[in-house]
C-alpha cells in the first residue's frame, strides 16, 4: 500500500489555540474507502511547500493487524488534509 499526497477526510480535534489534532480520516486504498483511527502521533512538524505553511503529522496505527506509519498533512490557508506517506 503505497500512497503519495491523497486528499482525504479526516476527523480532528481543534485546542483553543486552532492546533489541529487528527482523530481518524477515510482514504481509498485501489478504490475502496478504508476508515483508519490513529493510534499514536509520533511527531508534529511544519513546513512551508510552495508557499503554504502545512502541519506534518507523523502517525501510527495498526491497520490489517500490522504497525504502520504513515503522514499526514494538514494545509493552513485551505484547511484541508492530505495522506503524504503510507
């Protein structure tokens, strides 16, 4: 299962500041929707790609009874989410 920069939906909790924290997100693995709660977030980072600042989530989670990790990107301007790496 190798994904690179999937637009996804995604389930996250805001802290009063508007940090965002992911919950579970809904991707398509060869065209069937997959539900994935996160078990662990490993490490929190940001960058700037093409002039948008995105949050970079490191995760794990068990999925199929394997350990995976995987990243998520959460861009600032359009709020939306992204399946970087899997």
């Amino acid at each position: 299962m190798k994904v690179i920069m999937q637009p996804i939906e995604m389930v996250a909790r805001f802290n009063e500041q508007g940090i965002p924290c992911p919950v579970k997100f809904k991707a398509r693995f060869e065209g069937v929707p997959v539900v994935i709660s996160i078990d662990k977030i490993i490490l929190k980072t940001e960058e700037k790609l093409a002039g948008n600042r995105m949050i970079i989530f490191r995760c794990q989670s068990v999925i199929n009874g394997l350990l995976k990790v995987f990243e998520l990107k959460y861009e600032l301007n359009t709020c939306k989410w992204f399946l970087a790496k899997m």
